[in-house]
C-alpha cells in the first residue's frame, strides 16, 4: 500500500474553509494532552484559553480591542502573501506609524478640533508605509530579500522607539519612567465607542475588511497581485508588472501596520512607552496564514488569535501556566494550518499495491 | 587605548561571533540543500534553554562534564526542533517562510515555557581549553583563551568548507540544491538529505544558541538570543553561500554588535547607544544591498532555494 498525491486542478473550496477550523481543534486537543503530561489541568488550560474569552460577555471588549489591531495588520500582509511578497517586519512599521503620529501629536500640543486625531491617523500611516519602503527600494533595486530586510528593520524601529522614549521624548513629569507625554484630549480616540464595548479599531477593521473584500476578488488589482504570485512569468506576458507590485503591496501593507500602530497608541494607551510593541506584528502572520489569505477568512482567524491572547492571561491566573502558552498555542495553529495546506492543493490517493505478477509475461 | 583594551575587544568579538558563526555554518548546510529554514532563532533559543537545563540538573553529579553534556543535549534538542520544520516542508510541502517562521514563534514560546523555573539560575561554564598560562597570558589569551565552543565553531566552518567543496557526498548536497529534479532523476534521495542537511543545520543552532546561556551568561533569560539568528540568515547571504567569506562575514558582524559595549568607552558617546545597538541590524541591510551590486562569480543563491519538492505525485 502506498499513499499518492494528484495536484487538484483548482484548489479545494471545502479543505480551504475545513483546514483552518480542524487546525484550531487540534490545536485544542493537542494542547490540552501536552500540559496534562508537563503537570497542569490540560482540558482547564484549554478551556480557559479558547472557550472562557467567548462564553464570558465581560472579556467581549478586551478581545475586540486586541482584534482590531491584528486583522488591520494581516489584512495587508495577505495582500502581499497572496503575491509571494513576504512582509514580515510589520512589528516595526507598526511602531514607526505610532511614533510618527505621536510626533504630530507632540508637534500640536494646544491643537484642538477633531482634524487633530486625523492628521494623526494619517501620519502614522505614511510612518509605517515610510518604514516599508525601505525594502520595497531594496527589493526592486538591489534584489535584496523581503524577508530579511523587512525583519532587520524590526529591530533597528525597536532601537528607534527606545531612544524617542527615553530621551527626546520622554515625559518631563514620568518620574523617570521611558514613556511619552500623555496624550491631550484632542489627541485621543475613544476607548470604545459611545455607550457600546465597542472599540474605534474594530470599526476601522470591519470598514477594511469590506474595502479588501472589494479589492482582491473585484478588482483588476486583486487579480493581478494573485497572478505576479501564482505564476509570475504569465503576470509578466499579462503585463503585470512585478516591482509595481512589489511596491503597491509593501506600501499597502505597511500603511496597514502604521495605521494599526496609531490607532492602538491614540485609543487604548494614550501615550507610547517601552512596552508598547506587543507582538502584534508577529501574530498577524498567523492571522493571515489562518484566515487563508482571504478578507473574510482574516477577520475571523483575527478574533480567534485575539480570544487565544486574552484566554491565555485567564488561563496564566486561573490555571497557573506561563505567560508563554498562548505563544505556543498560536504557533501550534500555524503549523497545523501550514501542514494541512497540502489537503488544499493536492488529493490525497491511497493506493493498494498491485500483485506483483510480472506484466512483461502478460504483454507477449 | 591601551593594547590591554585592544585584547578585551578582540575577546568580546570573537566571543558575540561565536553563536552566529554556529548557527550561520549550519543553515549554510541547509540552504546549500535547497531549503530555506527561517526558524534560526527559534531553535537556537531552544538550544539555549536545554542546555541550560541539562547541565544544571547534572552538574551536582557529573561536575565539570556537565557542560558538556549540556551542548549534545542542546545540539539534540536543536536538530529534534528542526525535524519540525522538515517534515512540515519536504514531506507535506509546505510554504518554506512560513513554515520557518512558525518555528521561530514556537521555539519562543516553547523555551519560555521550558525556562520558566531556570530564572535566576546559575550553571557552571566550560574551562578554558588551554592550559591557564595560555589562557590566561595578557595578550595570548586572544587565541588561547576560549572555551572549547569557540574552537568548535571554527573547526566546524572548516569542516563544511571542505565538504562542500571537496567531497563528493558535499558535491550531491549541492546537486540536490541546485537542480532536484535532475539528482531525482539520476537516483539521489533529495528529500532524505534534504532531512540530514536540516538536522545537522538544526543542532548547530542549537549548539550556538546554549553558547548564550553556558557561555556568554551562564544564566537563563526568555528571548536571550535577542534577533541574533535573524543576522545568521543575513549571513549566510552576505557570505554568497561560501564558507569563506560566511567566516570573515561572522567577524565583521562580531565587530559591529561589540561597538555598542565599547562605544562609550571609545569615545563614540556623541551618538545616542540605541543607534550602535542597531547597527548591526542596519549593517546587515546594506551589506545585502552592497553584495547584489557588487555579484561575485559562484555566489548566487543554490537555484532550488525556499522551492518544495514532491517526488510522489
């Protein structure tokens, strides 16, 4: 008996949507079978973890608040994944665009009027597309990978962020402390939008989510961004061209991150300070792999990762893991979602070996 | 300065050099084979804390060999991480920068986990290999004073050096990289070293990675590897994928990331520390740069890189 793979002619629309719901279950099943055997309620950790952030209406706020921010992020990094255009720094320009719409805010100490927060939003977009165009120049005139660039990058914002916050900018009246000024009124969005749990994030993400929709799967642009990655000499023959999409995608997707970045600043911590690049960079890679690259699919793969990441500080007070379990748990996930990917594209055949007669005796 | 200040520099160099030469040596093996593993930094933190572990709890019983085996334990665990990565990529053909990156994410979080009851410890590290009126010598100490680890990074860019170049199983390595098709067809099992080329890449960097932990610290702290695999991958670029200039690149590398300990002490204090803390990140971006300019003969990527590889279908 041995197993044979036939390449699908067209991927399968079935294992597309099954693939990532089975890999959140065996993340679950698996999971709770490895902290039972390393000593903690395995099944608790895992209820805690998944289920408790959905079932309990008091941690609704906190998982739309850390969503917002990671399908913003993977919204564009799937755009670019869908061309094979690996941004993987999106950590940094996440913090570029913050910092660069704290520098408006620090430019305009006694504006006032809601224009401010605008102009706010839009610097931290141009920050984080700034950031990204770093590799899109390299890319398209050195040839130097996307993949390295885009991560080294990470670090040298990190460095950025660190020196703005302990000296240029750091607050007069912090005690000492790495952090920004508060943020004035004018400078600030909402928590959550008036009388609802609902953070200004979320309705951005939603808005987006609609906008991308639209454009990968309507718009010439959505086609060709699929083509330059699927088969980039017959984009090349269409006449797609490939740095253009190299720079739309990179531009786009950090404008994303930037974004995130300064909405996260402006409407959940009202200053920046050292602790302010979460990860979130990071985990949207996940969110986008989870969500198949596809809008709808990202906004919902954005929820799940964010309940993992509020069940996971439940599970560290009421089951006593460490902080590191969420982690593994969203790392876990992308490797069964990146291991079932080959259920989408190929059909798996068993096949049973035939008696071995000899055939050569059958021909003559 | 003093020549006193100079030997300290050269010793702190080759001391920061030393995981990223590991880890660079190994991952040239595997890129060499075709496959681009990204999850460097993941397995030499797993490396890193297993080390660690091992040899604090063998070190009441076996005393000075402890370290010892700390480093097999740490190689063991790094290339058992990386098998991960192998099966995910060559068996099931899976998106290779993806697929590294989850590895990267998981050894995070799985050496977090693992090391969550070590903070704050303290192992014993190596002796030095030479006798201490070597070792210890004012100015000798620059080439006599390391633990073994070091000699061993050493040997082994020599080592793969000459396997690549010089061996035939070096030169079906190499096939299998650049055409897979054509060492399929003439009856190589591209896939199973492929798996070998991944294993011995994943033990180095497991081996670089407890080099943090036993050596440079002998203590265990979440994320102590700080991004230095991601400068092994850019490495191993900047070398060209030649063992050579992978050993001069891992130097230079070693220099930049000292400036920002020296920097002050040298008089470099008119710039803010963060800028010589990113330095070698910034360093490794225009090195890439530099070298696609600048495009030696025999230094272009194996042509199979980062491509899957799915003889049964």
């Amino acid at each position: 008996m041995h197993i044979r793979l036939e390449k699908r002619l067209t991927p399968s629309r079935f294992m597309q949507i099954a693939t990532p719901i089975a890999s959140v279950l065996l993340t679950m099943a698996l999971g709770a079978i490895i902290f039972q055997l390393i000593g903690f309620d395995g099944p608790r950790a895992i209820y805690e973890t998944f289920i408790t952030p959905v079932v309990a209406s008091y941690k609704w706020q906190d998982v739309m608040t850390k969503a917002a921010p990671l399908i913003i992020i993977a919204l564009g990094l799937s755009l670019g994944n869908q061309a094979k255009i690996w941004n993987i720094g999106a950590e940094g320009q996440y913090i570029i665009g913050a910092l660069a719409g704290a520098g408006v805010a620090f430019a305009l100490p006694d504006a006032r009027g809601f224009w401010v927060i605008l102009l706010m939003i839009a610097a931290g977009i141009v920050g984080g597309m700034a950031w990204a165009a770093i590799p899109a120049f390299l890319k398209t005139r050195y040839r130097v990978s996307e993949v390295l660039s885009t991560l080294m990058l990470v670090y040298v914002a990190l460095q950025v962020l660190n020196y703005l916050v302990s000296g240029p900018w750091k607050d007069p009246n912090g005690h000492n402390f790495p952090q920004t000024p508060p943020f004035t009124p004018a400078q600030l969005l909402p928590h959550a939008i008036g009388g609802t749990d609902i953070p200004p994030g979320l309705v951005v993400a939603i808005v987006l989510t609609l906008v991308f929709w639209v454009l990968t799967t309507r718009s010439v642009y959505g086609f060709s961004v699929r083509t330059v990655g699927a088969a980039p000499n017959a984009a090349r023959y269409g006449g797609f061209d490939a740095s253009r999409t190299v720079w739309s995608t990179l531009m786009i997707s950090g404008g994303m991150a930037g974004l995130a970045g300064i909405l996260e600043a402006s409407s959940q911590l009202g200053q920046i300070n050292l602790g302010f690049p979460s990860g979130y960079g990071f985990t949207a890679i996940i969110v986008s792999f989870l969500g198949r690259l596809h809008p709808i699919g990202v906004f919902l793969a954005g929820l799940i990762l964010a309940v993992t990441y509020v069940g996971g500080q439940v599970a560290q007070t009421v089951v006593h893991v460490p902080s590191a379990t969420a982690g593994i748990f969203q790392a876990m996930m992308l490797f069964f979602i990146l291991a079932s990917d080959i259920l989408v594209r190929y059909r798996v055949r068993i096949l049973r070996d035939a008696p071995r007669t000899a055939p050569a005796e059958a021909v003559a | 300065m003093t020549i006193g200040f100079f030997i300290d520099a050269l010793v702190t160099v080759v001391g920061v050099t030393t995981p990223i030469l590991l880890a660079a040596t190994g991952e040239l093996v595997v890129e060499k084979s075709g496959v681009l593993n990204l999850g460097l930094e993941g397995m030499m933190l797993i490396g890193a804390v297993t080390g660690f572990a091992v040899t604090f709890n063998t070190g009441p019983d076996l005393g000075d060999w402890a370290p010892w085996l700390g480093v097999i334990a740490a190689g063991i665990a790094g290339a058992a991480s990386s098998m991960l990565f192998a099966v995910l990529v060559l068996t099931l053909g899976s998106n290779q920068v993806a697929t590294g990156l989850a590895l990267a994410i998981f050894g995070i979080g799985l050496s977090s986990l693992i090391g969550a009851g070590y903070v704050g410890m303290i192992v014993p590290s190596f002796d030095t290999v030479f006798p201490d009126w070597l070792a210890g010598d004012p100015l000798w100490r620059v080439v006599f004073g390391y633990s073994p680890l070091v000699y061993f990074a050493l040997l082994m860019v020599f080592a793969v050096g000459w396997f690549l170049n010089r061996t035939r199983a070096g030169l079906i390595l190499r096939a299998v990289g650049e055409n897979d098709l054509s060492a399929h067809s003439i009856g190589y099992p591209v896939n199973a070293i492929r798996y070998a080329a991944i294993a011995f890449g994943g033990a180095l960097a497991g081996i670089g990675g407890a080099y943090f932990s036993m050596v440079i610290t002998p203590m265990w702290a979440e994320q102590m590897t700080a991004g230095r695999g991601w400068i092994a991958l850019a490495l191993v670029v900047f070398s060209g994928w030649r063992a050579g200039r992978l050993l001069a690149g891992a130097y230079f590398f070693g220099v930049l990331m000292t400036l920002e300990l020296y920097a002050k002490a040298s008089g470099f204090s008119f710039l803010p520390s963060q800028f010589w803390a990113a330095m070698p990140y910034i360093a490794a971006v225009v090195a890439l740069a530099v070298i696609s300019v600048r495009e030696v003969a025999g230094s272009e990527a194996p042509a199979c890189l980062g491509r899957p590889f799915l003889p049964n279908t």
